[in-house]
C-alpha cells in the first residue's frame, strides 16, 4: 500500500525537498500550499495540490476526507527571525495558530501522526554550558519566531494525549545546501540565510554582503552555527515517518551535526570553491543572534537511526552554489 503523505509547505524550500524524497521512497505526497513563498516549478508534475491556506478548516477537512492520508509532514509557517520581532501576530497566526487548526482538523479526522518542523530558536540564547544544546536543556526563546513554534510544540504535546495521535518534533538547526540530484533549492523571495546571501553574491545577483558581529565571545567574533545540510534534515523526516507509522511514540530531536562553523569560516569555505571571492563589509551586530548555536544530536541518531552523509562544509556551499547557478 502507497501511504499518502500531506506535506504543508510543499512548495516552500524544506518542503519541496520533502515531496522529491518522499516520492524517491515510494510514498505518495499530497501538497497542501498557499504559494505565498512557494514556487508551483518545485512540485513534481502530478502531485496532488490543494491551494490554500493551512490555517482553513474546511480546505483542511476537504483534503482529509478526498485523500487517505497516512500522516502529516508541517512545514507551512513563517521563518523569518527579524520579522517576527517587528511583526509578532503574523508569527503566532501563521505558525501556532495555524498548526492548532491543523492538529483540530487531524483529531476530527482521524489522523493521527504528524512530523513537526521547529527550531533551534527554541532555545534563545543558551549559555556556553550548555552547548552543544540537548533537547531537554532549558527553551526561552528570545523572539516570537522561537516562541511561536515551542507554543505549537506544546500544543502538539497536549493534542497528541488527549486525541489519540503521535508527533515527532524535529528542532532544525541551520539548514543549507540543496537537493544533491539538482531538482530543487533554496528559492524563497528575500532570503536572510548566510549561505544563500553568500551564494547569492558570488552569482552577481547581489553586490556584496555584511557580517553581522565581529565582537561575539567565539574565537573569530563572529557566530557559530551548525549547518545542516537539507537532503540529511530530509533523511530525518522519512525515519521520524517510518518510526510513527510502526506505532513509534512522541519524540522531540535535535536536527544538527554537532558541530559548528563561524560566518567567517563559512564565507571562507565559500571563497575556496574557486568561483569568485566575495565582498564583504563587516558590520554592527543583527539583533536576536545567539553567539553560538551547536545541537547534541544523539538522541536523532539513537533514536531513529541517523547517519548523515553530507557532514561537510563544502559539500554544502557547493551544492547551494550549484543550485544558484542552475536558476540563472
Ligand atoms: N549572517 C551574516 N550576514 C548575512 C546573513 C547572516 O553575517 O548576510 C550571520 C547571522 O548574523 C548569523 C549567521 O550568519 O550569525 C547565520 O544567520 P542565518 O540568517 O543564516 O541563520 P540564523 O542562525 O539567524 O537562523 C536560522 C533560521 C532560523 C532558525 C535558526 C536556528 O533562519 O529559522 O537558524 O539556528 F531558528
């Protein structure tokens, strides 16, 4: 039996890359997307669409009830830290809003497993004892993107109990790169990532780049962040799948490898790709930037069985520099 997969966000970046893997695996996707910062060219021809909003009950229930949907993968939300600072309601709409109505529409259907995209944000700004980070380390989060998602978690929490349904939380640290076999990338409008701005300069589609902070207490002064490269985050989502369709119970895991880079050694790795070099000022401090960001991910591997196999650096530059070149 083909187990039919609705991935919200289907279209956006982590998704899209989703809905190629989950197909490359024998299931069947259903994408539920409202193109706001979705790309239609990032869903395979043949995929069944529903065009919407993920926070709609009765788009929800009309998906439900035309499709035999086996689990949920949820990646529609807003992911921009700066933005949810300036403009907090669309965070707690978008993000914990809507994965209420969603996990109200799976109760009343009948859905019950459900794999979660959230985020190293719900940690805030961990202090160097506790890095690298475990799960159950403390979350206060220091923006309402971090606390928009460790409310859904909550929530998560609660609904699974009460409604007979299991969820595995996955808290992605810095996802990077693009699909290893070419077919889709990071396409989002306006993008704030470090490696898609550096990608992005090195492309002459834009000038140059600042580094935000050079003062941080990190040997360069500049941030440290483990950066994950997004078929690994994807081959955590197919086991988080695999581990609730067996009956698996609730887990909450860190997505990272362990291990982490500085800006400058990202915009260096970049540099060393041979493509170009690319401009850089240095400048103030971004508000919000924990110093250092680095997930324990034991219990991801212990757990479901993680190995990754993209844990290097310039495996992932290049990849993300591949997928620029290729839209141009
Ligand atoms: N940076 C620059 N220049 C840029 C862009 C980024 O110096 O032009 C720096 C940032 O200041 C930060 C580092 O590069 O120190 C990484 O920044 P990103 O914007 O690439 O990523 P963040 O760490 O801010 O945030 C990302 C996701 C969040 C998630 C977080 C978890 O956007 O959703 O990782 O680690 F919560």
């Amino acid at each position: 039996m083909t187990h039919q997969i609705l991935v919200t966000g289907g279209a956006g970046y982590i998704g899209s890359h989703a809905v190629h893997h989950l197909i490359d695996h024998g299931y069947q996707p259903v994408v539920l997307d409202d193109f706001s910062t979705g790309r239609h060219e990032a869903i395979p021809e043949g995929t069944p669409l529903y065009e919407g909003n993920v926070g709609d009950p009765h788009l929800l229930a009309t998906v439900f009830s035309e499709q035999n949907i086996t689990a949920v993968m949820h990646f529609a939300g807003s992911i921009v830290v700066p933005e949810s600072v300036t403009n907090p309601g669309k965070y707690y709409a978008n993000n914990t809003g809507n994965t209420l109505m969603l996990l109200t529409a799976m109760a009343k259907a009948g859905v019950s497993r459900l794999v979660f995209s959230s985020t190293a944000a719900v940690y805030g700004n961990p202090d160097a004892k506790f890095i690298p980070i475990v799960e159950d380390n403390p979350t206060e989060p220091i923006n309402p993107y971090g606390m928009s998602k460790l409310m859904s978690e909550r929530m998560i929490a609660d609904m699974t109990t009460a409604h007979d349904m299991s969820a595995v939380v996955l808290r992605y640290f810095n996802v990077a790169g693009a699909d290893m076999k070419g077919r889709v990338g990071q396409s989002t409008p306006d993008a704030t990532h470090l490696i898609k701005i550096a990608t992005q300069v090195l492309t002459g589609q834009r000038d140059g780049m600042s580094i935000f902070g050079t003062d941080y207490d990190t040997p360069d002064g500049t941030c440290i962040r483990d950066y994950i490269h997004i078929d690994d985050l994807i081959a955590a989502h197919l086991l988080a799948l695999d581990h609730l369709i067996k009956g698996g119970e609730n887990l909450t895991l860190n997505c990272g490898y362990g291990h982490g880079f500085s800006v400058k050694e990202v915009i260096t790795a970049i540099n060393a790709l041979g493509e170009g070099e690319i401009n850089v000022t240095l400048a103030d401090r971004r508000d919000g930037d924990p110093a250092r960001l680095i997930a324990d991910s034991s219990a991801c591997r212990n757990r479901l069985g993680w190995t990754p196999r993209h844990d290097d650096l310039t495996t992932i530059v290049r990849s993300a520099l591949a997928w620029e070149k290729s839209r141009q």
